[in-house]
C-alpha cells in the first residue's frame, strides 16, 4: 500500500523581518473587493484594523489600530472576509473575529479596514492550490506578526481572543 508524504518546510523568520512582509495599503471595509479579481480570490493574511480617522499608512503590519492579525486557512480573501462580514454585521456566527468586532464595536464597518498579504506563485510554488504546505506558512507568519505585535504593544490585537 503505498502513501502520499508531504514534508513540510521548516519556517522561521526573525523579528526584523516581520515588517518585510507586503501588504496592500489599508482599505475600508466596505471597499475590500476592490482588491481586485485575481488578488480577492487568492488565499493569504490578513490584518483589520479600526481607525477612527482614515489611515495615512499604507498598511503597516505594527499599527496600534490593527484588531485582528488572521490567516484564510485555505480558504480565498472573499470567502473568508464574507464569513467575518456575515459575523460582524448580519448576526451570524460564522467567523470568531467577526463576532469579536461586534460584541467590542457594534459599529456598521466605517472605521474598519482591511490589509492584505496575497499568495504569490513563490509562496504556492508546491500546489497549483492551497495545500498544507502553504497553509501551514501562512499560519507561521501569522503567528509571527501576532507575537512581534503583542511584543510591541503588549497585548493581542483586540479581535484575537484565541
């Protein structure tokens, strides 16, 4: 009986790092499709962020602001921010950050933006689509932006309650 092995890469990224990751500019919520066809159905990170006034930065991945430091699972940008939008907005329970953004702000999204940090070819070069490999570096670098924001601010990001 033979099996399919998958080996996946060890990740490791110092702190200094963690800022080289690129992210899109900040978006308001309301506009996150505006990502664009082929990045909005791309897997990746993600970062939401309350502003009260709109952001001067171009998606800093350190903003005191950001209240949520997530990752798709697999799953693309739409279908995953449609799960926190049905959670924050609609009343669903569909996603825990979204719940979180409604029980701490209650808002109706204004103040909500969005940064993301597609798949690119070079970070699914192991599957035409998500696999566990790419999967699992999306995870490594979300918990790499989770523990240098909390080093920095020293707490998690509001909506991170895991």
């Amino acid at each position: 009986m033979r099996t399919n092995r998958i080996i996946l890469p060890v990740i490791t990224f110092a702190s200094e790092q963690v800022e080289q990751w690129t992210f899109t500019g900040w978006i308001p919520w309301m506009e996150r499709a505006s990502l664009g066809r082929m990045r909005f159905g791309l897997a990746g990170v993600y970062l939401l962020a309350h502003f009260a006034q709109p952001p001067r930065d171009s998606g800093n991945v350190m903003a005191e602001e950001i209240i949520y430091i997530g990752a798709t699972h697999g799953r693309s940008f739409k279908a995953c921010w449609q799960r926190v939008h049905d959670s924050a907005f609609e009343g669903q329970d569909k996603h825990a950050a979204g719940i979180a953004y409604r029980e701490i702000f209650g808002d109706d999204g204004r103040t909500l933006y969005v940064a993301a940090s597609p798949q690119t070819e070079s970070t699914y070069h192991l599957a035409s689509r998500p696999s566990i490999a790419s999967i699992a570096l999306h995870l490594a670098i979300k918990k790499q932006l989770l523990t240098a924001y909390q080093k920095k601010w020293g707490r998690k990001p509001a909506c991170n309650r895991k």
